[in-house]
C-alpha cells in the first residue's frame, strides 16, 4: 500500500479534484445509510482504491468502522455518546414489535434462498428481483411454521398486513426498491421488487435460525453482517 493511500489529508492536497471526491464521498456516507455503487460509480471506485485512508479518517476523529464491498459502503458506529438522546428518538434503522421483526428475518431467510436457487452472487451485475406475491406466500407459510399454536391468527390477510407495514421503513432505508410498474391495473401482487446491496449485509440463515429456537433479541432488525 502506498504511503499516501492511507492518509486522506495527502491525498486532498494532490489536486482540487481530489479534495471534491474526498468532500463529497464524506458527504455521501453520512446522509445515508448505505452509498451504494449505482449511487455513483466514479466516486465509489475512488473510496474503494482509497478505502484505507478513509477508515482512518473515520477511526481517528469518531471511532467508526467504514465497510466496503463490490456494491455497497457504509459506517458502522459501535457506540452512541449523547444519553440525553434516547433510542427512541434515533434515526435508525430497527423494528421493535415482534412480528415486524420476524417478517423482517423472513425477507432476510427468503432473500437468501432466492440467491441460491437463482445462482445470484455479489458480483452480479443485476440486483435480484422478486414478486411480491412469492414473498408473501414464503412468509405466510413460515409464520404458522414459526408459530403454530397461532396458526388461526396468521392468516394471509394478516401476514398481508405486517409485511406491508415494514415496507416504508424498508424504502426509507434503501433495503428495497419497487420496480415501476407499466400498467396501473398490475395487481399488487404482481409488483415487483428490487434487494438492493444492503441485504448482502445480513446474515439471513443465522438470523432466522433463532426464529426456530425462540431466541430472537428484541430489535433483531438492526443485527448486520459486519456489526
């Protein structure tokens, strides 16, 4: 590794260029919780060769992990340090009531066994894509595997009903992305959906493991690969 590769300050003060990637890639990884490769090539490619520099800069001045992959880069902050601001009040990525939670892992477990049968790796250039209408028998079935005592109370309706309410915050996060549909009359089913690179991050089969032996902690939803 070259000298200069590990100090971001060197690498700003080559060239007025250089010091734009750097602020806005600085930029980029804190508005969002993920900077995906898409997201803009040319500015990924750069943090990826210059990945050493900016870790020191984040370990340095805030005691942060940055985490890169071919798709995808973010922060990983190990510790909040104002108390006055409760978990409540943050704005981060988590669901907190039991079976949001455990339709999250479900999403995770389906994603995973997509990338299986579909032969998908990370290096793919395409990102996979499901039918919202498989998901939703997937995690149908799997919730009166997960609960059978309570087989009358997960009715597909119901699933219906806590899958999409997880939706949002999946947007919002940049976990998913509905592909647009071309006729208004697709039935929602019938929608597609795209598992941007975030969902690489998850250790789905381990996560959804604990579904079975009932030791799923409370905000499970929060629990990445690299964390």
């Amino acid at each position: 590794m070259n000298s200069k590769e590990s100090r971001l300050e060197e690498i700003m003060s080559e060239s007025g260029q250089n010091e734009q990637k750097v602020q806005k890639i600085l930029n980029i990884l804190l508005e969002a919780p993920y900077f995906y490769r898409d997201d803009d090539l040319s500015l990924f490619l750069f943090l990826s060769k210059y990945k050493r520099a900016f870790a020191g800069f984040f370990k340095k001045f805030y005691g942060w992990d940055i985490i890169v992959d071919p798709k995808c880069a973010r922060l990983y902050k190990p510790a909040w340090y104002n108390e006055k601001v409760t978990e409540v009040n943050r704005d981060m990525f988590n669901f907190t009531r039991r079976d949001e939670c455990v339709a999250f892992l479900l999403l995770l477990e389906f994603f995973e066994r997509q990338l299986q049968e579909q032969s998908v790796s990370t290096e793919e250039k395409e990102n996979l894509r499901f039918r919202f209408g498989t998901f939703l028998e997937f995690a149908c079935r799997r919730f009166r595997e997960v609960f059978p005592e309570r087989t009358a109370f997960y009715t597909d309706e119901q699933v219906r009903k806590t899958v999409r309410a997880i939706m949002p915050s999946l947007h919002k996060y940049r976990f998913l992305r509905e592909i647009p549909r071309g006729d208004e009359d697709v039935k929602d089913d019938d929608t597609i959906y795209e598992c941007l690179p975030a969902m690489w991050l998850y250790k789905g089969e381990r996560l959804a493991a604990s579904l079975s032996d009932g030791s799923m902690p409370q905000g499970a939803a929060a629990e990445g690969r690299e964390a």
